[in-house]
C-alpha cells in the first residue's frame, strides 16, 4: 500500500492496497483504532485493586495465582486452574500485571491456561479486566510482569502481527469488519499474510458459515450485528489458527442473535480451534465451555468446569446475579 499501510488491530497486520476500494483507507483507521482502546478502558482502570472474594469451597474457588492458601503456602497450579486437563496447555498466562497507563495496572496477577480442544470462558462484573486480559494475550496491552507461552514457547508482549503468524486470531468487540469492503475482501484482509491460502481457507471458513459463501459479494456495512460477527470470526479463522479469542461476540445482539453467535463459537471449536471467550452473558457463557475463569478486581476469583461455576452457590450469588441484570439492562 506504501504510505496508505496501516495496520488492522485486530489482525495486528500491514493491510495491502490491492484489491480495496478508496474507502477502504479510512475502514483500516477506524478498525486500527482497536489495538489502542479498550471497549471497556474507562471500566477496567481502577486504582487499589485487590482480590476480594473468597470462597470456602476449595473445590470450585480459586483466588490471584500470588495468593497464599491455608497454613501461609501458596495456591498449588490444581488450585488456580480447577478442572485443568493433563498434558502441557497450549496457552499458558502466569501472574500476568498489565495495564494502559503507567503506575495503574488493571491485571494484577491474572493466570489462566487453554489445552488443545478447549473452550475457555473469563466472566466477571464490569471493570474486572476481562477485556484487559484478553488484549494482553494478543500483544495489544502491555504485560508489565509474569509470563505468556504458547505450546510452551514465551510470546509475553510479542507483536499481535508475530502472534498472527504464529496461530493466534483476535476479535475485537466492535469495529470488528471493514464495512465498505464485500465479504470476500473482508475475508481477504484475514488472510494477506498467506494469500496463496486464501482459496482453500475461504472454502474451510464457507464449510462453518455457508452463509458466507452465499453472499460474498454484498457490503459488510449491510449486514446485521450478527451477520457481522460471522465475518469478524471467519476473517480471523482465514490464517488457520490454533487459538481464537473473542471479546464478548454476543455483545449488543438480541437473545436469538446471542444464541447463534454461540453455536459458531462450538462449530468453530468442533473445527479444532481452541477457543478463549470473554462474555458478559455469564450463564450462556459456562453452559458452552469446558472451563471457566471469574475475574474480579484483576485477579483470578473462582475458576473450574463451566457447568460446576454455573451451579455454585457462591459463584451464583456473588456474580451471576448481577452479570445478568447487566446484561439486561444493556439490552434495553
């Protein structure tokens, strides 16, 4: 593009001339715009974070990863990841400190793993650093301190493009597709870092969204909340990744909406894309995933089996109560 390059923030990539119409310069700005500003930065910065929920059950809780347990010991890895499977995670975040401006950290000490063929869901009450966490596995918010690895390997503040090319997709919240290029532009900015690849990922992405396929001619500015999602998802599946986080996928669409976008969530785990999802719809989130984390104040509150949160008394009482009303109140 020469000096009309700029960088997508959710593909965290140089986005090429070819092929785009005139608008497309100012879509690449706006979209750009993600890698800089969280959906929810005026919510997440808060000052004195400390963890502040703790439950009796060592089953189902888990506290920040620098916590200690009973007797003064620090919390064992079982501990901070209830339920986590055997074997080496795919992703592996360690006592993560991050934040957008110096001196306020956001996270503080927030862990969490994802195994091959795993979805992971992070819930928790506004400003918790949920969307915080899952920019900082991306490379778009700054780790201070603690570790990321993916398959073993550290990336902890590695360039969102380098992740890219390594298999790790993003979907920002909003602003998530170029609305004045076609689906199939849309799908092509997803894949310029292997163009050669584009034909058999566009069919990959058409065999999940057949819808796609159908209408890949039409503008993205044209369609529906969750058509948009659709394409947002497929952009990022279009340089075959191994993990997909998404920012609250559901987010602003009606109930109907919101359970289609968490149908492409399992067909595209079912796929083999191991999946990180940050919802507000807390309750539908856990019903899709293997494991859950609940974040508050930074730091890991409660984590376990998706289904075994869901049916806690304390997580219940404590978060779902009000994550719901949350929600509701969005929707009005």
């Amino acid at each position: 593009m020469g000096d009309k390059a700029s960088v997508a923030g959710m593909a965290g990539v140089a986005v090429p001339a070819a092929g785009l119409s005139d608008s497309a310069e100012s879509d690449v700005r706006t979209v750009h715009s993600v890698a800089h500003v969280s959906d929810s930065a005026e919510s997440d910065i808060q000052t004195g974070m400390n963890a502040s929920h703790v439950s009796d059950s060592p089953e189902s809780d888990i506290q920040g990863a620098d916590v200690q347990g009973a007797g003064g010991q620090p919390l064992t890895r079982a501990q901070i990841h209830v339920g986590e499977p055997a074997g080496e995670p795919l992703l592996d975040a360690v006592d993560l400190v991050a934040g957008y401006i110096p001196g306020v950290n956001i996270l503080n000490g927030a862990s969490l793993t994802l195994h091959e063929g795993e979805i992971v869901g992070i819930i928790g009450p506004n400003g918790a650093g949920k969307s915080t966490l899952l920019k900082s596995l991306f490379g778009l918010v700054h780790i201070h301190s603690g570790k990321l690895l993916l398959k073993g390997e550290d990336i902890t503040n590695l360039r969102a493009d380098k992740l890219v090319s390594r298999g790790v997709g993003f979907v920002p919240q909003t602003e998530n597709v170029f609305p004045s290029l076609t689906i199939a532009e849309n799908m092509h900015m997803g894949a310029f870092q292997a163009p050669k690849l584009f034909d058999e990922r566009f069919d990959y992405v058409c065999s999940i969204f057949p819808k796609l396929g159908q209408r890949k001619n039409q503008l993205a500015g044209q369609l529906s909340g969750g058509e948009r999602q659709m394409v947002a998802m497929a952009r990022a599946l279009m340089m075959k990744p191994s993990v997909l986080l998404l920012d609250e996928p559901s987010a602003g669409l009606s109930p109907m909406l919101q359970d289609e976008t968490f149908i492409r969530v399992r067909q595209v785990n079912k796929a083999g894309v191991s999946v990180v999802i940050v919802e507000q719809n807390a309750r539908r989130c856990l019903q899709i995933c293997d494991r859950g984390y609940v974040l508050d104040q930074g730091r890991n509150a409660y984590s376990g089996k998706g289904r075994d949160l869901m049916n806690d008394p304390k997580v219940v009482s404590l978060y779902l109560g009000n994550l719901e009303e949350e929600v509701q109140e969005e929707g009005r």
